[in-house]
C-alpha cells in the first residue's frame, strides 16, 4: 500500500517535472511579449527529436554532453523563430501572433514528420536504471529520480538566474514595461531573444526526459503543450513559481485520477481543474492580477 | 554648436502629423523648458529625441551627431536620459532594482554603495525604501525613483516629462529643487512642463509648443514676462 503510493507520487512528480519544464517557457514568454506561444509544446517535440538525433549520429554520447547541446540547438531555433514569425508582429493584433504561432507549430510537427518519420521513438536509455531501496521493500527506479532532481535544479538555476541577475531583472522588467525597458539602456530585441532561447533550452530538457521516460513522436507536443499550458495557467500565466506549482499540482491529480478512478477521466478532470480555478482565481494561484490584460 | 539639436523635426502619428518642423536647441549645462498646452506635441518631441519614436522629416543632433537610424537603447548608451511621461518606473521591481537596471550600458566598477551615493544623497527617501517593490512608492517617490534612475545612466542631458504632474505643491518643489541639483552637478536638461511658472523659474531659456509648431522661443525672464505665456499658461494674473 505504501509503496504504490510512493511509487504514483514520483510518477506524478517525474510528469510534473516535464510539464513544468515546458510550462516555464509558457510563462516567461507571456511575461515578456503577451503572447501565449502555442508553437511551444512543438518546440518541445523538437528538443526531444535533436537529442534522438545527436545519440543516433554519434553513439555512445552521453547524456551530460547531449542534453546540454540539444538545449544549446533548441535554444537557436527558439531564438530564430521569434526572429523571423514573431518579431515583426510584436506591435499588431495579438491574433495574428496567436495565427502565426500555431501555424509555426504546425510547421515544426510536419518538418519532423517528413525529416524523420511518424512513428514514436524511444531514446536510448542514457539514464542508470538500477534501483535504490528507500526504506524496507521500497524501491525506486534511479532514472526517475534523477529525472525529478535534474528538473528541480534546472528550475531553480532559472529562479536565481530570473532574480539575481541583471538580464533576468530586465526580463521582469519587461513585464512591466518595454517602452521604460530601452530608455534604461537596454537591447529590447535581445531580451525577448535570451527569453525565447530559456524557454526552449527547457523544453527541450522536458522533451528529452520524456523521451527517456516514455517515448516520443511527431505530435508529442500538442497533448503535453495543452497541459503545461493549463498549469501555467492554473499557476497563474507570468509567474515562473506559479508554472511549478501549477505542473506539479496537474500531474498530481492526472496520476491519482488514473490510479484510483480511470484514465478516461484524466482529461476530464485536468480541463475540470482549470475551470474550477480560473472560476475561483481567475489569475491563477499566484497570478498577479494586472498582469492580465488580454 | 548645441550639445542637443533639433532641425526640422517632423513626426506622424499615421496620417496625422503631431509635429510639424520644428527647431529646438540646448547648450550644455542649460535647463531649457519646452511648454506648451495638453496635445501640443512636448511627449511627441522627447519621445523622438529618444527614438520611441521614428521621425518623417528633419533631424536630432546630439554632440554633432545624428541620432537618425539609432535604436532607443543606443541613444541612452550616448548619454541622453528620457524620463517618460507618467514616469514609467518598474512597478514590480524594487527600488534598487530599477536603480540597477538603469546602469546597464556604464561601467558599475567600485562598490555598490559609491554606486548609488549620488541618487541617495539627493533623495534619502528611496534609499529608506530601496528593498520595497517600486509600485508601492507614493507618486512623489516614484518621480524621484524615475530621476534617480535617469541619474544611474550616467547621462549628459536628461528629458524630463511633466515631473510635476499629479504631485502636491510641497512634491513639486522638492522635485525641482532635485532638478536644479542635478543640473547644478552638470546634467544638462530639457524640462517639458505644463506648470509654466515652476519651469521657468529654473529655466535658463524656454520654448512654446502649440499645435506642433514654435510659437515662442526666449530666455526664461523674457518668457515669464510675455503677456501671451502669461494668458495661457500662467493664469490671467495682470501685471
Ligand atoms: N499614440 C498616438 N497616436 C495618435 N496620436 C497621438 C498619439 N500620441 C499623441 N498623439 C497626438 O499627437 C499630438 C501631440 O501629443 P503629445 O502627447 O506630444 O502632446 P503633449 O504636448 O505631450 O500633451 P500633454 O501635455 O497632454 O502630455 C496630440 O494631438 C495627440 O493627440
Ligand atoms: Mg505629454
């Protein structure tokens, strides 16, 4: 008994650690430019299949080297798809930056389903699978642990990136202010540029987990971006602590409605969550409410 | 030659043209007051100084040199400081965060506390409140916090919009008691105002904007005096 229990909660916590890693670029880059990316999950889809493709061109590199790179590559591309799709829209109507981003994504599922192929892949296993025994009879998988701890830290080098630096301040300051942002001297265009390139570094962190994890294919990103959309919504959309929160909050309840009721409701209950929350706090859990303007 | 120029400046907004070729000079060490009714064109003017604005025609001269085609953080890099309209202070950062944001494009060599000595010795109260978000500083710290960071930039001329507005008497003194400070120290600065009489008061030379036009140019006396600033912007007092 205690163990399934031990045994749903990390898998709800290794599923909240890949919706958290994805919801972060969610919320960082509606921080910044008010703009829900829904080419982001696809970005997603895109870290996982760069590091398939680094292990399958160069067997043998291990993950210290090729999650690092792949997040390095997704970073570029992030940073090239706000330069070329989203730039120039900053100052239209947000609808044509919603069009654009989901024809974008359109645009990246089909390129890897045309470059690659449709069917699902499985990462090579880079992660030790042995077992540690927490306590009498309870054992966990190291790969899941290490998939928590690795997220987690990723997490909060983010968190004193986002508050202790001087480019993170200006990402908040973004926020609050573009125009007040470049009268302080500061590259406007490049701030939105480093946030893109966080938001896809995650991603792809996220994206090759769950491939570690589970498996991953072409049209991974749509299901997996709707949900870290929703919890960052549910964490309240702009809040990097709110889009944690959020994740792991999602996956919990995802995981128990699986375990103990049925995995048909698990949609259910997830959309469910979020009307009921947004019905109580419409800005989220931690939404600060002059943020949303929409 | 000015150390800040403005030769023919025209700027639209779409079909509607705000300013319509205008001529504007500072010298260095000057305050120079641009006023001018609500809707006359002062924001159009500062904010295409510090290129928020494009420009159709004319041009901005700054040390000799065109700001024309420069992005708006560059021209803060050069050493010109805009304090927007409204302040625009970062109301979830806190005071010295917004104070360290404004030091981006200038070396911050020595210690964080000789960094800041200037701004905190002209305004005391934000160094009290300098761990406090900036959005909960009543409206006169703000404005002070919007100078201060103007300060932090290291800048050679500072463009001041309506620093006064929305402040009670006793505020608005303190301010331009910061303002003639700062200036006495070497910063040169171009004070839009609608609060005519404060601004010529500590104005070196003034300008009248109306409907996007020069309508008046003179030394701050000559504009104090002239019976027409007097009967638009100073009330209808006689004599
Ligand atoms: N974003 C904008 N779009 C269209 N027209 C604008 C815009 N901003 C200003 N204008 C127009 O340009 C003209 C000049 O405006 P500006 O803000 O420069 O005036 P101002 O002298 O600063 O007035 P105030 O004292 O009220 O601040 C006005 O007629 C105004 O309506
Ligand atoms: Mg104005």
């Amino acid at each position: 008994m205690l163990d399934t229990v031990i045994q749903q909660l990390l898998n709800a916590a290794q599923l909240g650690a890949v919706y958290a890693l994805i919801a972060l670029g969610y919320t960082m880059v509606y921080g910044t430019i008010r703009l829900i990316n829904f080419a982001h999950g696809d970005i997603f889809m895109l870290g996982g299949y760069i590091g398939f493709l680094l292990v399958t061109a160069v067997s043998g590199m291990p993950l210290v080297v090729m999650m690092p790179l792949a997040m390095l590559l997704t970073a570029l591309v992030g940073m090239l798809i706000e330069r070329v799709a989203y730039r120039r829209l900053r100052n239209a109507q947000r609808m044509s930056l919603v069009i654009t981003a989901l024809g974008v994504g359109i645009f990246l599922e089909n390129l890897v389903r045309l470059l690659v192929g449709p069917q699902a892949r499985q990462l090579p296993a880079q992660l030790p699978n042995g077992v540690v025994e927490l306590f009498n009879g309870v054992v966990v998988t190291e790969d899941k642990i290490l998939i928590i701890f690795i997220s987690l830290a990723l997490m909060v080098i983010l968190w004193l990136f986002v508050h202790r630096t001087l480019m993170g301040t200006a990402m908040r300051a973004v926020a609050d202010n573009k125009d007040a942002v470049q009268l302080m001297g500061i590259n406007l265009n490049m701030v939105i540029a480093v946030t893109f390139a966080i938001g896809s570094a995650l991603a792809a962190a996220g994206g090759i987990f769950f491939g570690q994890a589970y498996s991953i294919d072409p049209y991974m990103g749509i299901d997996l971006g709707w949900k870290a959309f929703i919890a960052a919504v549910i964490g309240g959309i702009g809040s990097i602590e709110g889009a944690v929160l959020g994740s792991f909050l999602l996956a919990g309840v995802e995981v128990l409605t699986v375990a103990y009721l049925s995995s048909n409701m698990k949609n259910g209950i997830a959309f469910g969550l979020l009307i009921l929350l947004l019905l109580l706090r419409p800005n989220g859990i931690m939404g600060r409410p002059e943020l949303k303007k929409v | 030659m000015g150390l800040l120029e403005i030769r023919g400046l025209s700027v639209a907004y779409g079909s509607i043209k705000a300013l319509h070729g205008i001529d504007l000079r500072i010298d260095e060490g000057e305050i120079v007051s641009l006023l001018g009714a609500n809707g006359a064109g002062k924001s159009t003017t500062l904010r295409a100084v510090s290129r928020l604005l494009p420009f159709a025609e004319g041009d901005i001269l700054f040390q000799g040199t065109s700001l024309a085609g420069l992005p708006p953080h560059r021209v803060v890099s050069l050493g010109i400081a805009h304090v927007p309209e409204g302040r625009g202070i970062f109301p979830s950062l806190t005071v010295l965060e917004n104070l360290k944001l404004a030091t981006w494009t200038r070396s911050r060599k020595g210690s964080a506390a000789a960094l800041y000595r200037p701004v905190f010795d002209l305004f005391p109260r934000l160094e009290e409140r300098k761990s406090q978000p900036a959005g909960t500083l009543s409206g006169g710290e703000q404005q002070m916090l919007a100078l201060g960071r103007a300060m932090m930039t290291d800048c050679r001329v500072m463009l001041l919009d309506e620093p006064s507005m929305g402040l009670s008497p006793i505020l608005v003194k303190e301010v331009f008691r910061a303002i003639r400070e700062i200036n006495a120290k070497g910063t040169t600065v171009l004070l839009v105002e609608q609060n005519a009489g404060m601004a010529l008061k500590i104005a070196h030379r003034g300008y009248v904007l109306a409907n996007g036009r020069i309508v008046l140019a003179g030394s701050a006396e000559e504009l104090a005096r002239d019976q027409r600033v007097k009967e638009a912007y100073l009330g209808n007092r006689a004599g």
